[in-house]
C-alpha cells in the first residue's frame, strides 16, 4: 500500500435514512488495505483493548507484550496524558485542535474530550492508516465541525494545504497541534524536527503542541543506570516488520522537537507526571511506561 495513494480526505455525512455515510469512500479499495505488515495504530488499538485490528496486528502486539508485559500501561497512560493535555489548552482559550496520527478511535476522543469544556471547539483528524478513516465518519466526525483527513505526518504541507483542514481551521487564531504517540514512527533521516518546524510555521502565537514519544531510557529515580536492553530490543525488532519502525528516543533528544514552541511546566517528562490529576506512580511503575510527554505554547 502507498501512503501517496491515500492522501484525500474521508469526511463523513449523514444519509438521509439516518445511517452514516462517507463521502470519498471510492478514495481506496478493500484491497489496497495492506495486512500483510502489522500497522502501529491497529497494534495501539489492541494495547487498549480495542478490536478494530487484524491478526497480524494481534499477532506483533503479542510479541511486544511477551518481551515488555506493561506496553499496554504505557499506552492507558498515554491516552490519558492526551485527555489531560487536550482538557489544559481548551480551558486556555484554544477553540480548534489538530490530531495527527490520530488512531483508531477509542472513545472518548479527541473532540470529545474538548467539548466537555467548550462546545465550540473544532478538530482535524489525520492518519495515514485507510482503516482509522472507514472508523472516522462513525466515531470521528458524526458532529459538526469535526473532520477527517488520510494523509502521513512525513508530508506537513498536504496536511496544512488539505481543503479539509483549510475549512475548520483558521490559521490567524491559535490552534492546537497534537502529535501524540506519532514522531517515533518518523526516523532521523525524515527529519522529525523539521516536520514540526513546517507545521509551527503555519500557525499563530498563542498555538500549543502537545507531543508524546517513546523512549528506551530508563527512568532517571530508578535503580540509577539500569537498562532493559532485551526487552528494548524485543520490541525494536517486531516493529522493523511493521508499515512503520518504532524510533525510541531519550529525553534529550525528544526536548528539541518541541523547537519554536516554549515548554510548560514541568516540562517533557513521563507522561503521568504531566499536570496529574491524582496521585503519580511510583519509581518503578514510571521506569515502565515508556513515554515521555509535554506541552509547549507559541511566543
């Protein structure tokens, strides 16, 4: 499957007996969908406990639990890293949210989670998966101002140039740009820092990104030094066999993706220690969840 193919937008539209339909659902055919390669957002899908995936994404999830049994914690704490991070910035006043690498939808979503505080707020999905857009016009974009868009982090500008995109966002207000769980699917040599540079260049001071990613480091309070090599390398080697390889990254090298974007407090940090809303795990507990999290605003 080229991701090329598949860079028109789904958006979704309600029929007039009340079913939910998709326009452009021509845009790819069933059996362009490749499964022969587990893809990361069905895998996530299954860590949470979803059932939109296929085998073989069962099958490489397995793996990486048999070598890492807490990936499925990591991925709990993630999602709710990005509830809290998504409540945090409507409440600052952001009206309209930009998700890309999206997922399958796991309710509450993103739109979902804005809402509770601001009913206005409008969202852009993006996912380079055709299988999160046949989800997105039930799960995704069944309410106004909500929309979906097929297209892959790697290429920024067709994101910001999308129609899709052009309509619900207004680039003179701020926005709020989610790259949750996304850049460690990007390597080096695609530039992940230049892709968040392209997207900051289009949007306006006062605008947030909010970013998680995964890293093999350990967790600096715990047992200082130690290393889990094997399982670290367990997990890198199934997602070499997937649409998409996992590209961990320390702590260090995660801060200077945030580049024009000045980080809030605290900072990047393990994701349950981001604004927590009860009290945080201990040592052990944050040495296995394997994301680091934060939020920068715009100057």
């Amino acid at each position: 499957m080229k991701e090329a193919e598949f860079s028109r937008a789904v958006v979704g539209s309600w029929d007039e007996d009340g079913s939910r339909g998709l326009q452009d659902a021509a845009a790819f055919a069933p059996e362009e969908i490749d499964t022969s390669r587990p893809h990361p957002a069905r895998m996530y899908d299954y860590y949470l406990d979803g059932r939109d995936n296929y085998e073989v994404d069962r099958q490489a999830a397995r793996r990486v639990i048999e070598v890492h049994p807490q990936v499925r914690l990591s991925a709990r704490a993630n999602r709710a890293f990005l509830h809290r991070a998504v409540r945090e910035v409507v409440a600052g006043g952001i009206r309209q949210i930009i998700d890309i690498g999206t997922g399958i939808p796991t309710s509450p979503n993103t739109h979902e989670v804005a809402r509770e505080t601001a009913p206005d707020v409008r969202v852009v999905y993006v996912d380079n998966d055709p299988i999160v857009a046949t989800h997105a016009g039930a799960r995704l974009t069944n309410t106004e101002d909500t929309g979906f868009v097929l297209a892959d982090v790697r290429d920024p500008r067709a994101i910001l140039d999308h129609p899709t995109v052009r309509e619900l966002i207004d680039f003179d207000q701020p926005v709020a740009l989610l790259l949750v769980a996304v850049l460690h699917f990007v390597r080096d040599d695609e530039d992940p820092a230049g892709i968040v540079a392209t997207l900051a260049r289009e949007l306006p001071a006062g605008s947030v990104l909010v970013l998680s990613h995964a890293t093999g480091e350990p967790y600096e309070a715990y047992e200082q030094g130690r290393t889990d090599e094997q399982a670290r390398d367990g997990v890198l080697n199934v997602y070499k066999n997937a649409t998409a390889t996992l590209n961990l990254r320390t702590k260090a090298e995660v801060e200077p993706l945030f580049g024009p974007f000045d980080l809030l407090e605290p900072g990047v940090v393990r994701v349950p220690l981001w604004r927590p809303d009860g009290p945080p795990p201990g040592a052990e507990e944050l040495n296995n969840i394997i994301f680091y999290g934060g939020v920068g605003r715009k100057g």
